[in-house]
C-alpha cells in the first residue's frame, strides 16, 4: 500500500540525482516532507529558477545566464590561450587556483562508447568554429586523466592538428603530497616516463 | 569566479538533503543542468506537487493526502491492535511484509536529547489521545533497536502504563541468515539474554 501518491512521484523524480537508487530517494523524500518542508521549497524553487536562467555561453559553451559569460568577456584574459575542459565543474576547479588566465572551452561530457557518447554528442563543431574565428596561439587539453577522459583528449588533439597550434597536456606524474610507497602504479609508470632533466 | 548565481543557489538548495554535503550539492546541481534538465523539471514538479498535497493522516500521523489515512479507514484491520513506530518509512516496511493487520501510530521521529529532539517534538499527546479513545487492547512499541529508538520505547512503554493495556515490543535476537559467527557482540549478547523455551 503507497503511503501516498505524492510521495511515490517524488521518490520516483529523485532518482534523477546522480547516485541516488531507490531506498536512498525514499530517504531524501520521508526527510523532507517530515522535517524539512522549507527546504524542500528552497529546493523546488531553486531548481525552476536554475532552469529558466542557466544556458550555456556562445563562446565557450560554460554555464552562464547571459550570453558571453564574465570569463569570455573580461579584458584581461590572454585570448591567445584556450583550455578545453570536459565540464563545468573542472573550469571552476582550474579558476579555484588562479594559475591560468587564459580563455575556456568546455566540451560538457567525456568520449565514452561505452554509454553512447560519441563525437556528436559534445560540443566538438563549435570548439572547431571557436579556433577557427580566433586568434588561439595554444590549446591546454585538460581533461581528466582517466580512461574516457584521455580518449576526448586524443580526438581533441586530431582534430586541432590541422590548425598547426601549439597543443599541450596538463603534467601528469607524482602530486604534490604524495608517497611514492602508496602511488598506484601507473602514475608511478608515467612519472618515470615523463621524467624531466633538472636544468 | 561564480560560473553563474543560479547554479550556486541550486547548489546551496541541495545541501538540505540528508547527505549531501557541497561537493555532492555541485556534482547534482551540474549533473541535473548538463545532462538532465528533465529530470531536474520532473524533481521540481513533484516536490511542488507533493509540499501541496501531502498532509498527516489525522488519526495514526502517516503521511497521506486525505484526512484519515487508507489504513486507518480500512474496515479490514484489526482495531485493538496498535503499532507505534517512528515514521512513515518504517511503517511502509512492515506493511511490505504483511505480517500485521492491526492499525498504527507514526511518532515522526525518535527522542535524542543530543540533537534537541524532546518528548514535545514528537506526537506522543496525539498517541495518548489515541489510546484513549479508542478501542485498543495491545500497543506493540516497533520503535529502531538502536539507542535513540531503546530511549523512545521507554518513553512511550512508561506514558501508557497508566492505561492498562497489553504493552509488547519486537522481538529482538539473531537476524534470519545471520550467522553467529559474523554477529555483533551486542545482538548476541540480547539473543542469549532473551533466549526462549522450546515448546
């Protein structure tokens, strides 16, 4: 027997939350319509206010509520430097540390066969337009180092190859803090083979 | 650099959810506006729909979406039989398995002094009216065997002392498939202490 309808849809609706099965949607639906109404609302409204604001810029493709966002229209960024980053969530990781000043590309996704996303489904036509119709001296490809994310960088790389650019990785090797005894190994196996002469 | 308000107040909105804390708040918050706005419209809709509709059943204090819940109006259950467990998710647990056919009380909560959760924040005036003024004859207190929900047994075991009725608690020992070997040290501690006679 349902406890009610209501609730039925709403646990139903927030298994769209990524990572949230079943038993954890009935969690987050009895806390909160048991303790957490106003949150609840907050919740609602902020989701129907973030939908009829965030778009996407036309330059760089990050999320944004006007058309350039504040990243592309600043003077004071190097416009010859464009970083492709899969998301949104790795641009604002790479702002956090303020080492780069350059201009975006978010491509909004990885290459992954596996799930269905080829080519077509990221943002790779209009990061082609972007390089074509800009001044771009050189492109960081930074996606993550991960199986899929390396398979984006390598399509990435081919298709700017015609552009003659200077096109860079992010290092990749030892981070800062870490142990060489609890490294796993194939970080361990790319820092040798990166290793770098000491000038 | 906030890549764009709405995503920060979305972000900030999702945090209300019981363990979520920010960097899961962001991953949702981009995940629902790259990939499934959707879904994102769909939890928007039914946490309106359900803040709107979704009221407590005036009598047992489940969730419903009319006055008396539709156990609580079942000609089909047995009135001098009262359950009292904490919420609504407990009470759709034992329904699942259909062992019970009496009514029940949802307390919505269990007592914990250390989160200032005190006797006057849980409905136990409604279970005293309740058991009052109706026809019961046994409470079987269903309350978590956890410490809060030990504490909450109590309570409720000791308020309706006065009434005379046949009190009785789940009974509580080695779970089906456990193996004593695997068993906490407290589980076997109470199975050896409430052991029974073999008829």
């Amino acid at each position: 027997m349902a406890v009610s309808p209501a609730i039925e849809a709403l646990k139903e609706a927030l298994k769209a939350l990524p990572g949230v099965g079943p038993k954890n949607a009935q969690r987050m639906a009895f806390h909160l319509m048991e303790r957490n109404r106003d949150g609840a609302m907050k919740i609602a409204d902020a989701l129907t206010h973030a939908l009829a604001t965030v778009t996407t810029c036309q330059r760089c493709n990050t999320f944004c509520e006007t058309d350039i966002c504040e990243i592309c229209s600043s003077s004071k960024r190097d416009r010859e430097l464009l970083c492709v980053v899969e998301t949104p969530a790795d641009l604002q990781a790479i702002e956090q540390v303020g080492a780069y000043r350059g201009l975006y590309f978010v491509l909004m996704g990885k290459l992954s066969p596996l799930e269905g996303v080829g080519p077509d489904s990221l943002a790779f036509k209009r990061l082609n337009e972007t390089v074509a119709n800009n001044e771009i001296k050189e492109v960081v490809i930074a996606t993550n180092i991960t199986a899929e994310g390396e398979t984006t960088a390598d399509y990435t790389q081919q298709m700017l190859e015609p552009f003659n650019l200077k096109i860079t990785r992010l290092a990749r090797g030892v981070p800062v803090g870490g142990e060489l005894e609890y490294l796993d190994q194939r970080t361990l196996v790319t820092a040798f083979k990166e290793r770098r002469s000491i000038d």
